[in-house]
C-alpha cells in the first residue's frame, strides 16, 4: 500500500483503543505471575470413565443399559453422571443403549488421551475423552484442561484441513485420580453420522495456569480412528419443507429444514436480502446484517411450537450467514435459524408453529 | 524477564501484539483483554530471546495462538461472522483502509496484515503462520485481488 496508509491507520487504531500503560500492564503481570509452588502428589493409576468393556484398539463396542445393568455394572449412564452431571440429556441417551465404547489410548509427550467412547444423538454427537497429564505439578495446578480436536473424514483431514477448525471441550478432573480428566466433546454430525469413518485428531491441550513450564497450550498429535455404527448414536427426526412462507412484513422467510433431537429442535429459514426495504438498495450484506438479524430475532421471538396441544417457547435465536459466494444456496441467499426445546417429533401426532396467530403445520 | 526489560517490551510490541489480535478478532475489547494476556505470558516466560526480532515473532506467534483459542471456544459462531466492533465510519478518514481490510476472509486478512503492517517477508509470514511459502503467497495474492475490488483506488494498493 502506498506510504503504507494500511499501517497508520492501524497505529491509529492501536493508539485510540489499547490504553493500557506499561505501569498497569507490569502490576497485571506482576499479580498473574505465580507465587509459589509446594505440591506433592502420588502416582495413580488408569481407569476409564464409563464401564470395562474395553475390545480390541479399534472395536466400538455396543452395550445397551440393560445388559450393562444384568452384568453387575450398573446403569452407564450413572457413570457419566459422576463427571457430567449437568448434562442430563446424554446420560439418559446412554442409559437407552446409545453408546459406544471405543477404549483407544494414544502417549504424545507428557499426555495419554483416551478417546472412551461416542454418544449423543444424530444431530449433536459426543466424544468422551480421558486425559491424563503426566505431569502431576501441572495437573494439581489445573481443576480443568481445554482439549482441542479436528473430527472429520480422511480425505477432509488429508486434503482440506485448512477449510475446518478444531472443536473444543473443556474437561474436568477426576474425583479420585488427581492427574485425569474427563472431557465430553460435541461433534460434528455431518462426519460422524450413518456409519461413517470418523478421524479425531487431538492437536491441543491447554491449561489456564503453567507455572513450571510457562507454556499454557501443549501440542500433540493424536489421531485416532473409529466407525460410528448407526444405533451409537440416537435417532433425529428431518425434515424439509418447501410450502412455508413466513412474513415479518420486512422479510420473506422461507422455512426449509427442520430438526428435532434429543438436545433440541432446529427450524432453518432462508431469505433474500437484495431488494428488500431492510437493505435500503445495500449489496453487500455484511454492512445490513444488524437489521436483519434484529428482524429475524423479534419474529422469532414470538413463534410458538406445540407439539399435541403442549406449548413451547423458543431457546435460542441464531445470527444470519449469507452465501454471497453460492455455495450453499444461490448467490446473495441468506440464511438464519433458531431453536425450541427437544420434542417427540416421532411420535408426535400434530406438529404445528404458531407465528402472530398464523398456523403452520410441520407435521 | 525483568520488570525493565519487561516495559521496555511492552512499549516496543504493544502494537504489534494489539493489531494482530484486532486483526483476528475485529473486536477492541477482545483484542485488549487478549492483548494483555499475551504480555502476561511473555513476564512468566522463562525462556530467552536471541534477539529483539526473535521476542517480536515470538509474541506475534502466542498472540495468534490465543486467538485461535479465543475462537475455537465460542460456540454457535456463523460461517462468516460479521465484524463485531469496526470502527465508526465518521471517525478517522483512515478507518476505511481498517474497515475494507477487516473484512477479508481471516486466512488473507492476516498475511495482509503482517505483510503490511509488520513488513514481513513471505519467508518470514510462513515460518510465524506455519505455512508453505507458497500458499502464503497465493494467500497474500488474493488478498490483494479482493482488496483492489473494494476499494477501487488503485494508489493504495
């Protein structure tokens, strides 16, 4: 760029919103610094999270609740309640049987990462991690580690690597072994559902405090390698629709997909934005998104799911995208989302969204 | 690190740190607060430099790790997330440069901004990227064909 405008304006902007003075930046160092280090631990021993039903490296083994509670172990899912107790949904998931155990250990420098197990449902899947930190001075000063994973397919990870990012979980520590953690990680549906070759690869484990070695993230590379048979995995009802039309009076919406799981209830709608009021004659979306999600939110916000007469209201409302480019619908299309709470889309007799007094039926 | 050296760092990389968080994260306040971990860092490091340059990369390279965890941790981020805190328009004639270039995809926007701004040379963009000089090329090339679509001054680029 030319007498380099690109950097003044940087330094401008550096200069008008990092205010920070040497003086405090030195007393904020000074205070995170760690102070002492007196810690004295054992050495433990391995187990894994969830049952001992560990096969060969590779198998996914599948073991219904009932038969884990006729061999003496107890419904699996109380096992998952011990470190993921918030998370009722999953453990209910693997009480019906819709679990997988994997049991593949990989060492990668101060670390052993098991991937345990995969559950959850055909929308939202879960990987089931154990992490041992070898070094037990690091572990005692961490309650949580920050796990990072690519999932994908071989050729994705082969070839298309830099297309993706990494998902990301933190784990907690074991009860009872000081230096383990266990990690509940989402997953991508899109690469882990009907019976798909799935690649993990654990590229990162983080820590919030590193006194001895000042590091905080730690590469590793961990690649682990499974299938995902069909019942580890409960079902999720789709559907696509292509006759709702839904106005706010700014925008036409038109509602396209639908999910219902286990965690939640999904409805897509996609619009066009070029030529609407909202985008005031504006090609490029970016510069109008604001509007457009605000009049996404405030119509949404009033939709109403019912479900065989029992009513529900809306979780989460999600921010546009608009796929200037076509690649997933036409060019200047735009698409946005929001949630309801899980329902019984299956065996639902009448499914219906309720917008300002209009009703439209799903099912 | 001593508190002198220290706060000589600060004085000397504060902006070198602070725009290539801005640049990933396109948020003053996030890239404040991550700018501030960053130094934290840098105090408890117990390595050493074999010069200034080698301290600079060094915290361009944790800078942008802390962003790509900044990233990977929010949830429910859209394919293109919208530039959350560009400046104002009316603000500075020169925030337009700032506004265009931010809103290039993340994988131009920082070779761009190293290129321009740190004046790194491929060789060096790729080593602190961990990329082939090559696509770093291809990269810093498209970048420059996006921008020149934008903006339409041909003199500033």
């Amino acid at each position: 760029m030319s007498d380099n405008k690109y950097k003044k304006a940087m330094n401008d902007v550096c200069d008008r919103n990092f205010n920070v003075s040497a003086a405090e930046m030195l007393e904020k160092a000074r205070s995170a610094a760690p102070t002492e280090r007196n810690i004295t631990m054992t050495g433990t021993s391995k187990k894994h999270l969830i049952g001992k039903f560990i096969g060969a490296a590779a198998a996914c083994v599948i073991i219904s609740g009932t038969a884990a509670s006729a061999m003496g172990y107890g419904p699996l899912g109380d096992s998952f309640r011990r470190f993921f107790g918030k998370d009722e949904t999953t453990a209910e998931i693997i009480d019906e049987g819709h679990y997988c155990e994997l049991g593949q250990d990989i060492t990668d420098g101060g670390f052993t990462v098991m991937l345990d197990s995969v559950t959850g449902d055909r929308s939202s899947p879960k990987l089931l991690f154990e992490v041992t930190v070898n070094d037990e001075e690091l572990a005692a000063k961490n309650d949580r580690l920050h796990l990072f994973a690519y999932i994908l397919d071989e050729d994705t990870y082969q070839n298309r690597l830099d297309e993706y990012g990494m998902w990301d979980a933190w784990g907690e520590k074991d009860p009872e072994v000081n230096n383990m953690y266990h990690v509940c990680m989402d997953g991508p549906a899109t690469f882990m559902i009907n019976n798909a070759d799935v690649l993990a690869a654990v590229k990162q484990i983080s820590f919030t405090s590193d006194p001895v070695n000042r590091k905080f993230d730690y590469d590793v590379d961990m690649e682990f390698r499974f299938t995902v048979p069909e019942q580890a995995l409960k079902e999720t009802a789709y559907e696509y629709y292509d006759d709702i039309n839904i106005s706010s009076g700014n925008v036409d919406y038109e509602l396209f997909y639908a999910e219902f799981g286990a965690y939640d209830s999904l409805l897509k709608v996609k619009y066009d934005f070029l030529g609407t009021d909202l985008a005031g004659g504006e090609t490029d979306y970016y510069q109008v998104a604001d509007k457009f999600d605000n009049d996404w939110h405030e119509l949404a916000g009033n939709f109403i799911l019912t479900v065989d007469g029992v009513e529900y209201a809306p979780k989460e409302m999600g921010y546009s995208y608009c796929d200037t480019e076509g690649e997933a619908f036409d060019a200047g299309k735009c698409s946005t989302w929001m949630t309801f709470p899980s329902v019984d889309f299956t065996s639902a007799e009448s499914v219906t969204l309720t917008v300002n007094g209009q009703v439209y039926d799903l099912k | 690190m001593t508190d002198d050296k220290f706060l000589w760092a600060y004085e000397k990389f504060r902006n070198t740190v602070y725009s290539v968080i801005f640049s990933y994260v396109r948020n003053t306040e996030d890239a404040s607060e991550l700018s501030q971990d960053t130094f934290i860092k840098l105090y408890t490091y117990d390595g050493g430099f074999d010069s200034d340059e080698h301290m600079k990369a060094w915290l361009i390279r944790v800078a942008i790790n802390s962003c790509n965890n900044h990233f990977r941790s929010r949830k429910h981020i859209s394919a293109s997330p919208i530039p959350e805190d560009l400046p104002s328009e009316e603000m500075h004639e020169t925030d337009e440069i700032i506004s265009i270039v931010m809103k290039l995809p993340e994988k131009y926007r920082i070779p761009i901004h190293l290129f321009y701004y740190e004046e790194y040379s491929i060789a060096e963009i790729a080593k602190i990227l961990e990329l082939p000089e090559a696509t770093v090329k291809t990269r810093l090339k498209r970048g420059r064909d996006k921008l020149k679509n934008t903006l339409r001054k041909e003199d500033w680029l």
